[in-house]
C-alpha cells in the first residue's frame, strides 16, 4: 500500500485522470441537450467522447513508462532482489485505477444533471459504463509497456495522435463487427431516445480490452526480447475470442434498440396520451397540450382521439400502416429534461388533419395547412424556424398559397367551412387529391 501511495502521489497518474475528468465532463456539458433524454443518451454521447479519453490514457501511460530510462535508474533496480513484476505492479494499479475512476466520474457527473428527469434506467447501462473504464484502462496498460519499449521523448505525443487515428478509423471501418470489437467509441452517438447497444458488442470489446492491457503488461514487466515479442500473443488471442461472440447482423450492430425503452406509457383516462417509457417524464406536461389538439381536431367528423410518441428508429423501413384513431407526433427533449417547444404540440396534432404521413399517396402540403390553421384559428404561418434545433426549407410560395385558401375559408360560414375541411381530410385518407376542395 505505501508503494501504490507513492505512485498516486509522485506518478502521472492522478495529472492524468483529472485531466481525463476535466476533459471528459466539459465535452459532456458543452452540449448537454445531446443527453438531456436519460441514462442511455448520456452513457452513449460519453461513449463517443472516448475518442478523446482513449489516446490521452494511452499518451499517459507512455510517459509514464518511460519514468525509468528518463531517471537513468534501469539498471540500478535490475540489481535488486525485488521481481520487476512485483515493482511495476503498483504503477499498473496507479494508472488502471485512476483513469477508470476518471471515465466513471465522468458519468456521475452527467447523471447529477439528469437524475430528477430521467424516467427509466436500463439495466445493460452498468456494463457498458464499466466497458469504457476497462477500456481506459486497458489505454494506460498498453501505453506504459510502448512507452518502456520506446522510451523517447515524442513516443507519447505520438501515441496520442494515433490513439485518434485508430479510434476514429476503427470505428467506420467494415465489416461492422470489425469495429465493434476494434474500437471503444463504436456504438456510440445518440440518435433517438430508445438506443443501445448489444450486450455481445460490449462483452467483445470488453474482451479485446483486456487482452491489449494483457499485452502492455507483458511489455512493461518483460526482461527479454522474447517474452517482449510474446506480448502480441494476448492481443491476437483476445482479437479471436472477441469475433467469435460479436454479432454480425446490421440489427445488433448499428444502432440497435431497447424494446423496454420504446414501450408506450399512457395516461389512465381518455383521451388517451402516450409516450415511450424513456420519455415518461414528460407526460404530465405533454397531456394537456395533445388533448386540446385533440380537440381541436373533433371538430372533424370521425375524429382520431389517442396521441403517441413517434417511434420510428434509424435504419427501420417507413410504417406503410396507420392507425386513423391515433396522431403521431415527435417528442422533444430539452437540455434540463423536459419538455422542448410546448408551443408547437398543437399545431403538429392538428396539421395534416390527424392522418400520419406513410408517403405512399402524395398530400398537397398548402391545403392541409390552410384546413389546419382554420381549425385552430389563426392564419398559416411557414414551419421553418418553428423548431430552432431542426433545419427545414420551404418554398415560400406554399406559405402565400395556404394563406390565401385560408383568407377564403374565412369568408364562408361555419358549417360550409368546416365541411370542406373534413372533405380534405376525407381525401387525405382515401389517399385521393385534395387540389380544390377549398376552393370549388
């Protein structure tokens, strides 16, 4: 223990892993609304940050293990009775311990921001979380036996340049199991709400992390030239382990899906408002807004009288069914948890007249918007800008054509204006055109 005080205290490794931590929860908060949904958002934005964490473990541990030849001291402690083993086993324990402590502080750090919003916590998070410590730890490991290796001046800085490199290229790399096994950012990014990764995919890389710190470790404690060749049998044995058990299908690989996570969770009584259990937070304050879309929209005859939460994921082919009683609609998340644009809950309920888009019939975009907009009382407005986070272009031309249709629907009676809306909408899900209907 007074061995391993002394490198905490003396070694890079406590510069190291706050510089890590420093690092790692700036990247997190620079743009805290990439995770802002939960546990899972937050734990895979992390994940994607290793492309920094990984190469500046790696550069550490090389400047670490170089300490020796750069005090001159090899040969005076190859003269003691004590194992090289034995001697480096404290510095191994300094440098793994703390940089894994550093990612896993990292994820505290992001989960104090979320914990009073995130709705559920899935199970595979604690296996991927301790995945990405091993691997900052598997960076130190590997970097000391290169740094003892090669002892010069710009092997760290080097190693961290191409600790860069080597995440990034491996993690684009095909076939996608090869980066799945290769590189600890893989899996990583969020890109809706109900992503995860595949546990065969954490317990490869796992897999190929400990068989690289296998192998620095051999290279940092190693007397001989051949025992130090020896080092890349772990490496190469770990690599086979670890294709042996990642999945192959593009399902298991690219961004899969948690079905606990893309539950629905509804309220109690009708109208019934649903979202997926991820975004549950949010359906006290998303339940009064659907419902007055809801309302809106029961001006109609046969109006739908359910809302849910939009879960199409990325790489699924588009619904070419639909559900007439229900209205789909994206929810969005702020960067404190909650609900994002409350204002535009309604309109997206009512615009397109409650019937979901499957893009198999083609829809005239200025009539549902002038129906829409007369349903809610106010003139057509562009969508652009609605949604600051989101980009969308329109042809200005829509906007002036909805408007006039709708200065035209003012201009009728109630009951004659309200008829040739539900005959749009009619068409709409007879999937027939809607061109006059407003006008005729």
């Amino acid at each position: 223990m007074s061995a391993l005080g002394l490198e905490l205290r003396r070694s890079a490794a406590a510069g190291a892993a706050l510089l890590a931590l420093a690092i790692g929860v700036a990247a997190l908060y620079v743009d805290a609304g990439r995770w802002s949904e939960g546990w899972m958002p937050l734990v895979l934005t992390a994940k994607e940050y290793m492309i920094l964490l990984w190469p500046l473990a790696l550069a550490a541990g090389a400047w670490q293990g170089r300490r020796e030849h750069r005090a001159k001291v090899g040969e005076l402690f190859a003269t003691t009775p004590r194992s090289r083993a034995r001697r480096m086993l404290p510095v191994l324990v300094a440098m793994g311990a703390t940089l894994g402590l550093a990612y896993l502080l990292v994820i505290v750090a992001g989960g104090v921001r979320i914990a009073p919003t995130a709705a559920y916590f899935p199970p595979d998070i604690v296996v991927i979380v301790l995945a990405g410590a091993f691997s900052m730890v598997a960076a130190a490991w590997l970097g000391l036996g290169i740094g003892r290796l090669l002892p010069a001046l710009v092997t760290a800085p080097a190693l961290a340049v191409a600790g860069v490199l080597l995440v990034f290229f491996t993690a684009i790399m095909r076939p996608h199991w090869m980066g799945a096994v290769l590189s600890p950012v893989y899996g990583g990014g969020h890109f809706y709400p109900f992503q995860t990764i595949d546990p065969r995919v954490t317990g490869a890389l796992a897999i190929w992390m400990g068989a690289l710190a296998l192998s620095g470790a051999v290279l940092l404690i190693a007397r001989s030239p051949c025992v130090r060749m020896a080092a890349v049998l772990p490496a190469l044995l770990g690599f086979g382990a670890a294709a042996a058990i990642v999945p192959r299908a593009e399902a298991a690989l690219v961004a899969p899906i948690d079905p606990v996570a893309r539950e629905l969770v509804c309220t109690d009584d009708a109208p019934k408002i649903c979202v997926t259990r991820v975004n549950a937070n949010v359906l006290d304050t998303l339940t009064p807004l659907a419902r007055e879309g809801l309302a809106v929209l029961a001006k109609l005859p046969d109006a739908p009288t359910e809302v849910h939460q939009e879960r199409w994921a990325v790489g699924e082919p588009l619904p070419t069914t639909r559900d007439d009683n229900v209205v789909t609609i994206t929810v969005r998340i702020d960067a404190h948890g909650g609900l994002a644009y409350p204002a535009t809950v309604v309109p997206e309920i009512v615009l397109g007249l409650g019937v979901e888009n499957t893009g198999q019939c083609q829809r005239r975009s200025a009539v549902e918007r002038a129906a829409a907009y007369y349903l809610l009382g106010r003139q057509p407005v562009p969508d652009v800008g609605v949604t600051p986070d989101e980009t969308i272009e329109e042809d200005p031309e829509l906007n002036a054509e909805a408007v006039a249709l709708w200065q035209g629907l003012q201009k009728l009676p109630t009951s004659e204006a309200l008829s040739r809306v539900a005959a749009v909408r009619n068409a709409i899900l007879a999937c027939q055109d809607s061109t006059g209907l407003l006008s005729r």
